[in-house]
C-alpha cells in the first residue's frame, strides 16, 4: 500500500487534493481512500489530509502515520509542525517552494520542491498550489499517472477552472520530467 500526507492550510485545496489523488488512482485502476483531518476549521489554519492507494481492497481507515510521500502545500508549515514525522526512509517529500531543499534547511531529507504556487496564478489566476502539486507528485513518484490526474481534474471542476488546473498539473509535471531526462 502507497500512502501519502497532504500538510497545507485551510483554502489551500488540501482536502481537494487528497480526493482528486485517489480519484486518478481508481482511473488507473487501483483501489485508493481519502479523508482529511481537521482542527480548527477555517481559512489559514494547518490542514491534514490522507490518500491511500493500493491494488487490493483498502479496509484501514485509521490516520497515516508512516507515509511513503508527503505533499506539503505550504512552506511556512516547516517551522510550524512535525511534517516529517513518521516518513519511512526513502520517502519522498514534495514540497511546494520557489526555494531549493538545501536553502530551507532540507539538504538531509529526499525534497523536492516545485513553485506550484507561482505555477497555479501563472495559469488559474489564483495562488491554489494543490493541482499542480498532483502534476509533480505524478511525475516524482509514478503512482498515478498525469492523464489520470487530468481526469480527475476535469471530473471535478467546470471547463475553465478544469483546463486551467490542467495546465498547472502538466507545467508541474514538466519540471519534475524535465531533470529526470537531463
């Protein structure tokens, strides 16, 4: 089983995030599960938000606390909460930042990072980092693929917020696919 935290702040798109992710796996053909888990509820606070994808019937449905992947939507959580805990080694961590791992810090951990937020106003007009973190999760970790993430975008918004996420998700793709065929 493949599991992935979502770390973000309310309006971010975490929760959204976490269902467009389980959606694509099931369009790939994998059973999948997600659920957020909330503190306060509004705007700006720290959010948590779960995907489990797997092959078989998924029936846990307790909390990830030893994730394979982590999505961290917002930087300023860095300083703010334990983002890191329970990360099996050789996890992957993507992290949402114009800044390089070893810049925030992160030079002993398996970041990367992609500027989702700047790619999202860039093509929605609007700072919703959590379409374009699909993207690049896509092309870091294979476990879904970006035609299913597509999908799943366009299932769930209306034309020109789907296409416009759709283009964020492939942007991000791009910069993730573009070292790895350096």
């Amino acid at each position: 089983m493949f599991q992935v935290r979502i770390h973000g702040r309310g309006g971010q798109g975490v929760v959204t995030a976490a269902e467009l992710l389980s959606v694509a796996a099931f369009l790939d053909g994998a059973h999948a599960q997600a659920f957020p888990s909330f503190g306060s509820e509004r705007t700006g606070a720290p959010v948590v938000a779960f995907c489990r994808i797997d092959d078989r019937e998924i029936r846990v449905r307790e909390p990830i606390v030893a994730p394979d992947a982590l999505i961290i939507q917002d930087p300023t959580l860095l300083h703010q909460v334990d983002l890191f805990s329970g990360l099996r080694p050789g996890g992957r961590v993507l992290l949402n930042s114009t800044r390089p791992p070893a810049e925030l810090g992160l030079a002993d951990l398996d970041v990367v990072t992609v500027p989702a937020t700047e790619l999202a106003r860039e093509h929605l007009g609007k700072p919703l980092p959590n379409a374009a973190l699909l993207g690049a999760f896509a092309a870091l970790t294979g476990a879904v693929t970006l035609g299913s993430v597509a999908a799943a975008i366009r299932e769930r918004f209306t034309t020109k917020p789907a296409e416009a996420n759709v283009a964020a998700a492939r942007a991000a793709w791009d910069l993730i696919e573009e070292p790895a065929h350096a």
